[in-house]
C-alpha cells in the first residue's frame, strides 16, 4: 500500500522516510560504535544497550529501504519471498527486542535492588546467555509465525494492506478457517508478552521502592537516571504495539493501520538512540569524543 496516489507527494513521502532512515543509522551507528570502542562502556547495560541498537537497526531497515524503493519507483510490488522475508525478519528483530527490554529491567533490578551481588548475577558469561536467550527465542517465535502464516492459503486478493507486509494483514487475505491457527499462535505470543510485561512492572516497582530509601539526592538522581531512559523506551515499544495489535476493529482504517505502523516499526528504532544518550553522561561524553574524531580526521 503506498503513502499517496500522486507522485510528487510519493517523493515527499520518499523524502521524509529517508531523513528518519539516515537518521536511525547514524544515531545508532554512533551509539554502536561509541560502546564498541570505549572500554568503560564494556558493562551490562551497555552490552544490552548495543544489542539493542543492532536490532533497531534491523527493525528499520527491514521496512522503510523497500517502501521507498517503491515510491521512488512508482510501484507497489514485492515479491510472495520478500514479503515472508519481511513477515520473519520483523518478527525477529521486535520479539529478540522485547525480551532485550525485560533483560534490562532485570539488570536494573540487580543494580540498584542487590548491587553487592551485581557483579557475580550480572557477570559476562551470565550477560552472553541472557542476550542468546533473548535472540534464540526472537529466532524461534519469528520461525513459528512466519511458517504459520504462510502455510495458510491466500486467495481473497494480493494486496496487502500496509507499507509492509505485516501478519494482521496477510490474515485478512485467507480464504479458509485455517487463519485461526496463527492466530492461536497470536494469542501465545500476547500472553507470553504481557508476562514480560508483568515481570517489567514488577521489577520497577523493586526498583523505584529502593530509590525511594537512598538518603542522598544525588543517589536518588543518579538511579533515576540509569532507569527512566528503559522506562521510556518499554513504555513506547509497549504503548505503540498494544495500539496496533489491541485496537478495536470498529476504529480500524487503512490511513490509521499505516500511521500505527510507522509508529511501532519506524519511530521506536529512531528515536531509543536520543531516549538513552540524552540523560546518559558518559554516552554523551564518548559520542561527543567520537564526533569530534571523525570530525578531526575529515580535516
């Protein structure tokens, strides 16, 4: 499904979502490389940190490259394989980043609720097997659905409702009651999401108690400052899904489908980058440094 109908506004349309793409690699290109290079970033956080942004990398690029291919192009095309490729790798990437996100509220936990212990729990071989943990069961969900979904038979029409191919989507195009299967399997996956979600919650509410107790400001702010940047992060990956998945069919539109796309599948991978650097200090300090090396060398 293409932005507009008219080609200037597909080249507007083009414009508009090659700013945000440049933007999503720089600024996690910049955060990937800034942890990768200072070896006082080689901590958890930072470790789930630069998972995180390798896969708001793929997330992105997974859907916009060809949606503005097309409407450079003028055509609205892909391919019945690059549409399951897109179905697998979207699924991938937002599923491993989930169970990223509840990793990190479980490092924040042991942070602030038990930071005597911190090193031991949180040690590299423990990080190494949470972050396998977390992509083998993204690869393992995004096979499921994939597999699932195009095994039924389509046959209601070959447009797709959406500027990518997107499983709610594909659904509405089966002609048999076989849909009903994957969406069994939809069902799984909301209520193994909502238990990642309960667990967040919880651990947040450990963490904020325990905040709450430190004797100093400048404690107090200090933690506040590693955890509010996740918060935000959880709470706009969580929010925009729930909208997208969870919204009532009575409310559904193909203008409202595509604004609620954009907002879980492109604006999360954009702007994660800015949510973490901004109250971040060190991040700030090695992103500037790393700025300004590049900027050096260009001289």
């Amino acid at each position: 499904m293409a932005f507009a109908d008219t080609w200037g506004l597909q080249l507007l349309h083009f414009a508009f979502f090659l700013d945000i793409y440049l933007a999503a690699l720089l600024a996690n290109g910049l955060i990937s490389t800034a942890i990768a290079c200072n070896h006082r970033l080689h901590t958890p956080m930072y470790f789930f940190l630069l998972s995180l942004s390798l896969l708001d990398l793929g997330t992105i690029s997974t859907t916009v490259p060809k949606s503005m291919a097309n409407s450079l192009w003028d055509t609205r095309a892909i391919s019945y394989s690059g549409c399951a490729a897109q179905v697998f790798l979207l699924a991938f990437f937002l599923s491993t980043e989930y169970s990223v996100l509840t990793v990190m509220a479980y490092d924040r936990f042991i942070a602030i609720c038990k930071p005597l212990h911190y090193k031991t729990i949180m040690g590299s071989r423990a990080c190494v097997k949470m972050a396998a943990a977390a992509w083998s069961s993204g690869f393992l969900h995004a096979l499921l659905h994939t597999g699932n979904t195009f095994s039924i038979p389509l046959c209601q029409s070959n447009a797709v409702e959406q500027f990518f191919c997107e499983i709610p989507q594909i659904l509405k195009l089966s002609c048999s009651d076989s849909y009903l299967r994957e969406l069994g399997v939809l069902v799984v996956s909301v209520c193994l999401g909502f238990g990642c979600f309960v667990f967040i919650v919880v651990s947040y509410v450990h963490i904020f108690t325990a905040v709450l107790r430190i004797p100093s400001e400048q404690g107090r702010h200090k933690a506040f400052s590693m955890c509010l940047p996740h918060l935000a992060v959880v709470s706009l990956f969580v929010v925009t899904a729930m909208f997208v998945y969870l919204k009532p069919p009575s409310i559904s539109s193909p203008s409202l489908d595509l604004v609620a796309a954009v907002l879980y599948a492109v604006v999360p991978p954009t702007v994660n980058p800015l949510i973490y650097s901004m109250r971040n200090k060190e991040l700030k300090d090695t992103l500037k440094k790393l700025i300004q090396l590049v900027l050096f060398q260009q001289q």
